[in-house]
C-alpha cells in the first residue's frame, strides 16, 4: 500500500525546467546591453536587470540545473549569471570617481578587456559541447562567442568598428536565446518549435 502511494505521489510531481528563466534573463540583458553599446539607452536599467535578471535569476537557474544533472546548463546558466552580476559591480565601482581616485586598480578602463577576455575562453570551451545538442543552441554559443572576440578588440585595440559589429552579432545572440526560451515554454503546449540537427 505503502509503495502505491509513493508510486503515485511520484508521477504526480512534475518539475518545471529551469532554462526557461535562465534563456530568460540571459536574452533579455544581452539584448539590451547591446542596445546601449549602440547609443540607444542609458546604462541604468541594463545594471538592474544585469544585478537580478540577467545574473541572481540566472544564477539560481543554473543551481536548479544541478538538481536536474544537466552539467552543460548548471555550468551555463551559473557562469553566465556570475559574468552579470560581477560586470555589473566592475561597472558601478569602475566608474565610481571618488573610490577610483583613491584605489586606481578599480577603473573600469584598466579591467574590462582582461575581464572580456577571460569570458570569452570560457564561451570557447562551452562552444565545443553546444553543438553536439542542436543546431540553434550552437548558434547562441558562436554569436555569443563572435560578440565577446568583437568586444576584445574593441576594449584592447581600440576597434569601434568591431565593437558595432559585436553588438549587431550579440543581438542576434539573445534573440535565439529568447526562441530556445520559447521552444521550451511552448513545447509544454504541444507547440515544437524546430531546434536543428547537432553540428558533430
């Protein structure tokens, strides 16, 4: 008697998949970013959305992937939301006259291409996996990588050129975040929205 109730008890839980939030905030802060590194919007909304969309919603995503065993979406979502909380900080404490003035280190200009760089080696490594799943996941990853080579050589060299390119490249990034958001979202309604083949 005992094991039928928890039988039934089992098939009745269902848990929800937590990339539809991560895809979420990750879309959605990328989107608007871009719109600001293209003269469109002040920073101010991109660093509250960075702080709790983008990175403590992300972040929480990618914890609830852990639960689920999918390494690819814990690591994911939880690297991706520790980059917008701590760009974020690098932004609000690096533009922060009065403590740049007393600790020099913290200026945005002295950080933000090492930071740039250290996350587009960690893009790379998560490029090679994507696409052994599907077609649109391994194109987040490219143009997400394209969008952080873009922003390198905008903050080392000086290229304002690229760095228009990489925003134009990474809008295009959270739009296909947004659809594998959607596919998950309407796949629970029987909709199946096409995702591609794997590349390997």
């Amino acid at each position: 008697m005992a094991d039928a109730k928890e039988e039934k008890l089992g098939t009745a839980v269902k848990i929800g998949n937590p990339a539809v939030v991560g895809l979420g905030g990750f879309g959605m802060t990328t989107l608007l970013l871009q719109f600001h590194n293209l003269g469109w919007v002040a920073i101010s909304p991109i660093l509250w959305l960075g702080l709790i969309f983008g990175g403590t919603a992300q972040l929480i995503a990618g914890l609830l992937e852990f639960r689920t065993g999918n390494n690819f979406g814990f690591c994911a979502f939880s690297g991706y939301g520790a980059f917008w909380i701590s760009l974020c900080f690098l932004v609000i404490f690096g533009t922060n006259a009065d403590l740049v003035k007393v600790y020099p280190v913290l200026a945005l200009k002295n950080g933000l291409p090492w930071f740039l760089l250290g996350w587009t080696f960690f893009t790379f490594l998560l490029f090679i996996p994507s696409m052994k799943h599907h077609t649109v996941l391994a194109l987040i990853f490219l143009t997400l990588l394209l969008g952080f080579i873009g922003l390198d050589l905008k903050e080392f060299f000086g290229m304002a050129g690229i760095g228009t390119l990489a925003a134009w490249d990474l809008i295009v990034c959270a739009l296909l975040a947004w659809y594998l958001m959607w596919h998950v979202v309407c796949a629970e309604s029987g909709i199946n929205l096409p995702l591609g083949k794997p590349w390997i």
